[in-house]
C-alpha cells in the first residue's frame, strides 16, 4: 500500500488468522514462551524494543544479562546499510541507542549482537511529518511474560505504533527495590510473542497500577522511586519534562496528530485526601496537561492515553476510574471545553478489562456555559491476556468481555479533513459493533 492511500479496512494489512486457530494457539504459545524465557535467561541480550519514535530519531533500548556488555548495532534500510554503533550496558544493565538524522516514513531495520551470540534482530518506521496516514494498535492488561497470540494478531495489523495504556506486568511491587521491576521487564520481553511486537513496532508506553505499584496504588506507594528510575532507564520513552520525581507523562506528534499521554499513578493522591485537595494527576501535571492542551488547540487531531475510566456516569458513588477525583476531572474537561478541542479529541483508556466505546454521547464533563453538549470520543481496549472485568459506563458501544482484546485506530490524513476509524478486535477479528468512524 502507498504512504499516502487510505487503510480502507481494518485487517487489510498483514495476515490474519480465525479465532479457533487464535485460541487454539494459546497453550502452545505459553509453553514455547516458557522455553524461550529459559533460553533468553543464559544469553547476553534478554530482550530490546523501540520507541520515542518521530519523523527523524528512534530509541532502542536493549535489556542485558550484567552491566558493561558491549551491544553492537547495525541500521540499515530495504536498500542500504545506514550506520554500526557499540554501546555498553550501563549499571541497570541497559544499553541505549538513540539514533538521529533519519528520513521520514522510511522503514529502518537493525540488528544487535553480544559476545558473539545469534542476532536479535528488529525494526520501526519513521512517521511522517504533516499529512500522512498511519495506524495504531492500543491495548493494557497481560500477565507478566505472557505468550498470547493476542500479541502475533496486534503485529500482524503492521501498524506503525503501539500504545501500551498500563499493566505490561501485573507484578505488584510494594517495596523499593529496583531489581524487582528490572525483573518484570525482563519477563516481558523475553516471551516471544511480545518480544517480536515490541522489536517490530515502536511503542508508546504508560504505566497504571499494577506495573507501577500494588493494585490501586497511588503516590504514596513504597516502590514509587524505584518505579519511577527503572521506567526512565529501561523504556524507550519520549521526553519527560522535570526531575526524576516527576510523573512519566510525554507528548509526541505522528504527522498532523498530537498524542498526550498522562501518569494516572506517580502523582495521584490517596482517596483519604478530603474531596476538595484531591486529585489523579497533581498540579503539577494538570497544568503540564493544560499547557499541552493550549499548544495542540489547532491540532487537527489530538489523542490523550489516559489509563483509567473517564466516564463513570452510570455510579458516580464509585471508587473506579475518575469518580473520586471529579474536581479534577471537571477542571480538565473546561479545559477541553475552552480551547475548543471536544470534537478532536479522541482519549485512548484502558484498565477495565473490556471493550467499550463512547461516540461522545456520556463523556461530557465540563460546566462552562460555552461547552458543546456532546464531549469527546472515549476508546476502551483490554485485556490483552486476563480476566474480564467491566469499570465505568454508560457507553454508546457496550462493554464486549473476552480475552485477548484490543483496539485499531485508522487516521487517514491526505491533507484536508482528517479521517479516523476505531475497531475493537478480538485476535485477529473485528468484534461486531466495536467501531466509532468520523471526519474531522
């Protein structure tokens, strides 16, 4: 398919496989997972992904048996060698390639080799800048280290970036130990499923609970130090405005698209905080958010990963999602209100263990006289690998509950209006009623 022609269909890229094959595959893939982990567990690499990719530059970061491996890296296009680069793995046992002065939409692949063992071996592809149209797979939710198809179904869709919208383990580190989340991320990309998605597609990575702290955890969490320098060392990440106590929210452009990503966990205060104090994201990130907001007020397209249940109009009295910190809440969605971003906003959720869509119908949270009535479209997409579990609601497109989920977004960008299609998949199938299209 060329750069610039519309994906008309959700599964026209890659190959596809039917649901009982998927879900036949599922032992197979757990016990090959578990060989592969112990195979990975004597080499010098154990695993590498790619990330914090733009129109220019790319990161990979790639996960070392010890500290001080030398990692040596070859680039190159379909057509030519591009450059070799050595790196040594640094004390937490990581060794980063940051690669500039890269050409747009070009398809790069590198290898990576260590004292002499077989090559790892992956690739990425440089966004566009201005008008171009790109896909991209969302999805939270896998035990750690699992080996589900679910992860071939989201590759095989060739899309041009993954949007990990929290719980990449379910670890539930309580304690300051480092190494523990070191660990995790090791039985991450050591399952092979994963591995090869994470090699191939770059992603774009927020935590939620259970991968930052225990479940429901907040600021207040033991291991919140030791989450915040690991995610900073290990992940390939875009820019992180502040110090090293500041929350891992990031925002990047992929062609006339703005995507703003929020840390739902760092900052958040506990529920016992009185009402009025309380709040998901801190000042400090709220006004990040706001200023991000402001700056994207043309943006044709602006999408926000936010992990957690926005709407929870259906039982305002919950302990999920946003209800508890509906001051905080409010607030954002003035915001949205005001710089006129409501109809071209599209938020990306995850958390709840289902698939579910809002058109705009119930997301609408902002009480300035001036705000439109509808709000903006919400897009549910888990679990990857884990029970079921529905949070929030009403949606116009009602929670669909199985294994093995995720979403598609489509932008078509040829210049004028912007087109975008979202589809709820399971496997390699489209769920019947899981798809939101409009033209912005």
């Amino acid at each position: 398919m060329s750069e610039t022609m519309p994906r008309r269909a959700v599964v026209e890229r890659g190959t596809t496989i039917d649901r009982r094959t998927f879900m036949a595959s599922v032992p197979v893939l757990a016990a090959v997972g578990r060989a592969d982990l112990r195979a990975r567990s004597r080499a010098a690499i154990i695993g590498a992904w790619c990330g914090a990719v733009d129109d220019r530059s790319a990161t990979v970061k790639v996960l070392t048996q010890a500290p001080g491996v030398p990692v040596a890296l070859s680039l190159a296009t379909d057509d030519a060698p591009v450059r070799a680069v050595k790196v040594t793995s640094d004390v937490t046992r990581v060794a980063t390639f940051v690669l500039g002065d890269l050409t747009e939409r070009t398809r790069y692949r590198y290898r990576l080799e260590a004292a002499g063992e077989a090559a790892v071996e992956g690739s990425f592809r440089t966004f566009g800048s201005g008008p171009w149209s790109f896909r991209v797979v969302f999805a939270s939710c896998a035990e750690t280290g699992s080996s589900s198809p679910v992860f071939t179904a989201m590759r095989q869709l060739e899309p041009d970036l993954f949007v990990h919208m929290g719980d990449l383990h379910y670890e539930d580190i309580g304690d300051a130990d480092p190494s523990r989340f070191r660990r995790a991320y090791d039985a991450v990309l050591s399952s092979p499923t994963q591995s090869a998605l994470l090699r191939s597609v770059p992603i774009a990575y927020t935590w939620d609970d259970h991968d930052f702290g225990p479940n429901n955890a907040d600021r207040t969490s033991r291991g919140r130090q030791a989450a915040l320098r690991m995610y900073r060392s290990v992940v390939p990440h875009y820019p992180i405005d502040g110090g090293d106590d500041s929350p891992i929210s990031q925002a990047f452009t992929v062609g006339r698209a703005r995507f703003v990503m929020t840390d739902v966990r760092s900052m958040r205060d506990p529920r016992r905080v009185p009402e009025a104090q309380r709040g998901m994201l801190g000042a400090s990130q709220v006004a990040w958010l706001t200023a991000q907001f402001e700056a994207a007020a043309s943006a044709p397209l602006v999408v926000w990963v936010n992990t957690v249940p926005w709407i929870t109009k259906g039982n305002e009295r919950s302990k999920e999602g946003w209800a508890p910190y509906a001051r905080e809440r409010r607030q954002i969605a003035d915001v949205i209100a005001r710089t006129g971003l409501t109809s071209r906003l599209v938020m990306l959720s995850g958390d709840a263990h289902m698939l579910a869509l809002d058109d705009g119908t119930n997301s609408q949270y902002s009480t300035l006289a001036s705000a439109p009535r509808r709000g903006f479209i919400v897009a549910h997409a888990a679990p990857m690998d884990r029970r079921t579990s529905t949070k929030g609601g009403p949606y116009t497109h009602p929670p669909a509950m199985a294994n093995g989920q995720f979403g598609v977004l489509d932008v078509t960008d040829e210049g004028g209006r912007i087109g975008v299609r979202i589809q709820g998949m399971r496997g390699s199938a489209p769920v019947a009623g899981m798809r939101i299209e409009v033209a912005l």
